[in-house]
C-alpha cells in the first residue's frame, strides 16, 4: 500500500510507469510491478525489491500503450513477487493495483469467492477476484467493478484493467490518494503528483467512493451511485518549492502524511538481509559499556527523548536521565561512572546542545547522535551517530522527525537489550510496521479532526493536555504544535498534578485534549477529565482501540503499548494544523520561530 502510478495513451508505457514509480521511492516498499497491455494480452512483472530490478526486469518487452504499475510495502502477506501487485483474477482477464486496506476482506473471501484459487496471501486480490465474479454475473466491465466496489469496507486507491477492453482504466477511492492527471491524446493516474509531473501538470482531485473511467481522450468521474460528476482541473505549481511539496498547500501536511513512509524506510535501514536488526558494532559495545546513559535534547527533540527514556530502562534496563540542552551546560547534574551522552536533534546543528557536546568530550565522555542529517555539527563531532533517515523536514514545526526519532530510539533499546543478553517478547521491526499502517489510517482521518478543530478550538485563547504516563509526554509536545503554529496558548500538564494547581486555570469553556492510550492508567485520566468537566472545561478524550468509550472524541488504532506514542501524536499534529489554518496563520513558518535553533 505505498504508490500507483497508470498510464493510457500512445508513448511507450513501461518507461513512463517506471520513472513515475521510481519518483515514489521515497515512500518506502519492499517490492513493485506492473502490467502493461499490448495488442494480444497483458504483459505481468513483478520483483520483491528495488525499482531497478523491474526496469531491468522489463527490458525486452515491446509496445505497450497502456498499463499500471505499483510500489508496496508488505502488510497482509510477506515481502514476495507472488504478493507483490499487481494482481490478477483467475482466467488472468483482470489487473489491479491497490493502496489502503481492506477491513472486510475475509468476509467478501468466504461469502463470494469459495472455490476461487487465489495465488497470494494479500487483501488485495479479493477485490480482483470479486471483479471477475461479478463480471460473470453483468457481463460488463464497469457494473462488474463497481458492484465490487461497493462491497468493500476499508480504505482503497485501486486501478484495474481489462485485457479485452483496450480503452479503459476503471479507478476508484476512498480514504487513500488518488489523482487523476490530464493531458493531450494520454491520461494518467497516480496516488502522488510527484510521479506524473514529467508528463502533465493538470490533475482532477477524486473524492471519496468515487469511480473514474479513465481512457485516452476523456476522462469520466462518477458517484458510486453511478451520477456523473463534473470537475474542473487543478495545476501543480511546478517550481523548487512546490516540486518538492507536490500538491499539498503546506509542507507541514506532506510531512504529517510522510510518517508512515518514514516508519518502512527506518525498517529498511535498520534491518539486515535476514530481516534482523542491523546496528553498527561500535554503538551497541558503547551502549553495553555504560552505566547511565543521558539524552540532551530540546523542544520536540526533548519530549521525542522523554519516551525514548521509558524504552532504554524498561526494555534495556539502563537507567536514563533526558535533560534540557540549554540548561545542562550551567547546571550540569552529578555524573555516573560512566556515562555515554545521546543528542537528538533533527537538523544536528543546535546550538545549545553543541555546547554540551564540546564540554562532555573535553571530559574524555562518548557521544552518540540521533539526527536526521548525517553530515551535520552534532554528527561529525560526536563519536557515533543513528540516521533517522526522514528525508528533508521543512515545516518549521517537526512532524516527522518526531515519530522517527521515537522509532530509532525504540530499535536503539532492544539491540541494546538483545546485545546484553535480556528476552524480549517484542520485535521492533514488525511492531513498527503496525505503526506505519495505523498512522496512514490516522492520517486519512483529516475530517474529522479538522470537524473537532472546528468545534473545539475555533476562537479559543488557551487549551490544556493533560495525560499520565507515556501520555504526558504526548501531551507535552501536543501543546508544543499547537502553541507553535497556532500561537494558542497550551500546556500540557501530567494528569495526577491537575489539583495542585492548574485545575484553577479552568473556566466555562476551557479545551481541555486528554490521551487515554495506556490501560494502567485509564480510569485515572478519565477521571481527570470528569474533574475538569465538573468545572465547565470543553473536554476531548483521544482514546486508544480497546479502551474507548461512547463519549470519547476520537479513537486510534491499537498498536503496542510502548509504541502509542508514535500513534497518538498524529491527531494532536492534525489539530495543530488545522487549528493555524483556520486562524491564518502561516503553518510552515510561525512567526519569531526557525526550523533549526543554531545561536544558544
């Protein structure tokens, strides 16, 4: 479920697919293909892998017009060619790509498709099968599809030919991406702009359970109900700037969007050709050797450090200490034996924490570095240094960098805890996998946050997070984006400290966002809430799946434990955006505020 990209016109197709997929790499997958249909039938290649190895894979077919072609990341059935898309039906008549997830799959396998041989293990070749099915029952192309389409459950971005109909590419979406991209004598479709700017600069936007039929010369949106829609194109903007933020209006949604790519591509980083963890030597022998590490961070960083301290004493048993970069250098605590220092910063060239870096290596102490930029300050002159490999983060307000130095320190704990020896009953890589699919659940959410931002936080001058455990640090940097962005004026508070003090802060009206992810304190915060509400606050309860109840506001997918964090940020970064939006400010680029903190 990582990109599409489809063609129908009169260039030769396979060079087209594969510079528009080559363009989604950044996406992270784990293997791709495509289909392109010639005058007789439809030519199927499909590599667990790199881009490269399909194009070279490729390198003999001849004409084609017409085709789809996709990059996945492995979510029901294993990293494999026969899992990998596109699929085909069982007489191989039908082709299909798909994005998102199909909640009701197993269900649309037992109550239409018994019998049917399918030869992967993904939800996605239901929907190919169901196709086929229903076309022996309408005898048509378009009915057969958009019955099946209206079966599904779920979130899909779905492309599909027909191999005796060289005319038509049948689309359709919801909850996932997907655009429409219009030019002379050929038509395109592709879940990012970024693939096809080459080709066109004029997109059609598809809403929601619509279908498309996308041929040379026109292109046709309808309802699911079949009602024909009309639609006026919109440009991609192609210049640097805009070239890099694509279609989106501000850098900050695409790197909100980008989190569940980001979280593949740490799992591709960090693992070995056996799928096992890979870290260098030289970091795990330093991080057995210590005996107290100390994270020294600030802002985002430092609360991406706060959780980061839960992993390496609960699952590493080190004990750890996260300090404030600008405080340590004047108020240096007592230091342990030995201690080994992390740094974490996105832009590695902040200032403060430079300063700590120069004083603890005047003290003969080692240095590891968690940063997003390899060639930065705080990389070259550390000892070692975690790529958090996020790709370029505009927005002045971090997002991604967030979640990946969250997911970094994670994969940091358990090597360091398999490295000494200690069992655990967790595997980093598979859980953030589960992370990377419920963050782009989260992330197709945007209306309903958006309609909570609305009810919420229209024109209010003050809001208060609260949560407990993992939580409040949640919380914490939740009151950092909005106050960011939106210049609300929020704090994030642990719930157990609300009657020493801050509860006096609460009027008639008062938002008050409160997390729910962790069942050992569940009652406690919600009743937390029911003190605040007893004084007139405008309550939120952002609950994780499993422990919501009726009233709550919102729910996100359930993930482990110890990794909430990574999930339970996405809506408190999407109220955040849509809190500055609706106020006008300039969400890239808070006033008084730079993306990298480079004078102490």
């Amino acid at each position: 479920m990582c990109g599409i990209v489809g063609y129908i016109g009169y260039k030769d197709t396979k060079d087209i697919l594969l510079n528009g997929l080559a363009k989604l790499e950044y996406r992270g997958y784990d293997s791709a293909g495509m289909a392109v249909l010639d005058e007789e039938t439809i030519n199927l290649f499909k590599v667990k892998g790199r881009i490269a190895a399909l194009r070279k894979r490729t390198e003999d077919t001849g004409l084609a017009t017409m085709g789809i072609g996709h990059t996945r990341w492995a979510t029901h059935g294993a990293p494999s060619a026969d899992n990998a898309h596109p699929h085909q039906s069982a007489s191989g008549r039908f082709t299909l790509v798909h994005n998102g997830v199909i909640e009701n799959y197993q269900e649309l396998k037992e109550d239409y498709l018994d019998g049917v041989a399918f030869g992967s293990e993904t939800d996605t070749e239901v929907i190919v099968q169901l196709v086929e099915t229903n076309y022996e029952r309408y005898q048509d192309t378009a009915e057969a599809f958009r019955q099946t389409i209206s079966l599904l459950r779920g979130s899909y971005a779905i492309g599909l030919i027909d191999r005796e109909d060289h005319e038509t590419i049948y689309v359709a979406k919801n909850k996932s991406p997907l655009l429409v991209g219009l030019g002379d004598g050929f038509n395109v479709v592709t879940s990012d702009a970024m693939a096809t700017l080459k080709e066109t600069d004029q997109y059609l936007e598809i809403f929601d359970q619509e279908i498309v039929l996308v041929s040379r010369h026109f292109v046709e949106v309808q309802k699911l109900s079949g009602t024909v829609v009309n639609r006026q194109p919109f440009t991609a903007q192609i210049d640097v700037s805009d070239t890099e933020k694509g279609t989106y209006p501000h850098f900050m949604l695409k790197e909100i969007d980008e989190q569940p790519f980001v979280m593949r591509r740490i799992i591709q980083e960090y693992q070995d050709e056996r799928d096992r963890l890979k870290l260098d030597q030289d970091v795990r022998n330093a991080m057995k050797a210590c005996d107290r590490i100390y994270i020294i961070a600030a802002g985002t960083s430092y609360h991406a450090g706060l959780v980061g301290k839960q992993f390496l004493e609960k699952m590493a048993g080190i004990p750890a200490e996260v300090h404030v970069a600008s405080e340590f250098s004047y108020n240096m605590p007592l230091l342990s034996e030995n201690p080994l220092f992390v740094f974490i910063s996105q832009s590695g060239e902040t200032a403060d924490s430079r300063s700590v870096l120069v004083k603890i290596k005047e003290m003969g102490h080692q240095a590891l570095t968690i940063t997003n930029v390899p060639g930065s300050t705080l990389s070259r002159e550390a000892d070692f240094t975690l790529h958090l490999h996020a790709g370029p983060e505009i927005a002045v307000a971090s997002t991604k960098a967030y979640t990946a130095q969250i997911a970094v320190l994670a994969i940091l704990a358990v090597d360091t805890a398999r490295a000494k020896g200690m069992k655990l009953d967790f595997d980093p890589l598979q859980e953030l996998a589960i992370v990377a699919n419920a963050m782009e659940v989260l992330t197709d959410q945007k209306e309903t946050i958006e309609e909570l931002v609305r009810d919420n936080l229209g024109t209010t001058r003050n809001a208060f997070f609260i949560g407990r455990s993992s939580d409040y640090f949640v919380c914490l940097e939740g009151a950092l984006k909005l106050k960011e962005i939106s210049y609300i004026q929020a704090e994030g508070f642990a719930g157990g400290e609300l009657k020493h003090g801050t509860i006096a802060l609460i009027e008639e009206g008062t938002p008050v966002i409160a997390l729910a992810t962790q069942e050992n304190v569940n009652y406690s915060i919600r009743s937390n809430v029911q003190e605040v509400a007893a004084r007139g606050a405008n309550d939120m309860i952002l609950s994780m799946k499993g422990l919501e109840q009726d009233t709550d506001a919102f729910v996100v997918p359930h993930v482990h434990e110890l990794l909430t964090p990574l999930v339970s940020v996405v809506p408190m970064q999407l109220l955040a955006y849509y809190a500055a939006l609706h106020r006008d400010c300039d969400v890239d680029k808070p006033r008084n505020l730079a993306k990298s903190v480079t004078v102490e």
